[in-house]
C-alpha cells in the first residue's frame, strides 16, 4: 500500500492521542482493578497496556536497525501505571522524532529484523509504521472491552473523535 508521509505523521498524532485518552480511562481504575484478570489476549488492563507498549518500544528498536530478543520485562519496567506512562511518553517522543525526520522516498526503503523467534523479516517502512498503529488500535479496543468487563466507562478514541477535537496534538 501506497501511504503519503503527511498521512503517516497524522496517524501517528492521532495514535498518540488515543493512547493518552486510554490512559485517562485506566486512571480511575484501583490497582486490583488494573491488575485483576478479566480476560482477553494479555487477562488484565495492565497486561494489555504493557503489551502496548512494550511493542512499540520493540518497533522503535526495529525502525532504528536493532533485533531485541524481547518485550520489556513488565515487572521491572512498568510497576505503576505512572511509571508505564513516563516510559511510553519517551518512546512516543522517540517515535514522533523518527516520523517528523522520515522523507517520502524513505517509506519505500526497508526494515529488517530479527523476531523474538530467530526468524528473519522485511517490510517497507511506511508498512511497518502502518503496523504500527494499527497494532495499538486493536488493543486500545481491547482495553475498552476490559474496562467495560470491569463496570466502568472507556472514552472515545475514535479517529473522528480526534477530528472533532481539532486534531489536537498529544503531548
């Protein structure tokens, strides 16, 4: 798929909008909340959050030529969800660096990585960070799910939630 720069940039804006508004959503959440195992891929919000993130911390490596052989450990990386959000905040800045800096003609280079498995691959940049974000909004519908489960109300992150909001800038 052919994806201009300027949409990737704008995908990225609205991702990291939708991941603050998720997190907004967890606060009120008691800590056995956040941690009580209710189901889905990772059975907590907090293992979906640092599924999350720890993914986007492996595609930031990614981008930047390096094979991690893991996710973050989610005990000693994460163990509030104030440290987890600190540590994506840096990875989000990291990543929004790498996009403001990305060319056109650079999309259609490539990156090669070795997964978690040994198992070598290779995409066009603009797929892997096409990828990406849609990886985070698979889970951030997850989260919603699970906030639900546990009788409480997810916000919106809608795209065109994001539209109506101005397309503000996360930060």
């Amino acid at each position: 798929m052919t994806v201009s720069l300027p949409a990737l940039q704008r995908l990225f804006a609205y991702t990291r909008w939708a991941n603050a508004r998720t997190l907004e959503s967890v606060e009120p959440l008691t800590a056995e909340e956040y941690g009580r195992q209710v189901g889905g891929s990772f059975g907590s919000i907090r293992g979906t959050l640092v599924h999350l993130y720890g993914a986007d911390w492996v595609w930031l490596e990614r981008l930047h030529g390096r094979s991690p052989r893991a996710l973050p450990s989610a005990d000693e990386s994460v163990a509030s969800l104030e440290s987890l959000r600190e540590k994506w905040r840096a990875v989000e800045d990291a990543t929004a660096a790498f996009a403001d800096g990305l060319t056109p003609d650079r999309l259609e280079t490539t990156v090669t990585y070795v997964n978690f498995v040994g198992e070598t691959w290779t995409y066009t940049l603009s797929d892997a960070l096409l990828h990406i974000a849609n990886h985070g909004t698979y889970h951030r519908g997850q989260i919603a799910t699970l906030l639900r489960i546990l009788g409480r109300t997810p916000v919106s992150t809608d795209y065109l939630r994001w539209i109506d909001e101005g397309a503000p800038a996360a930060g």
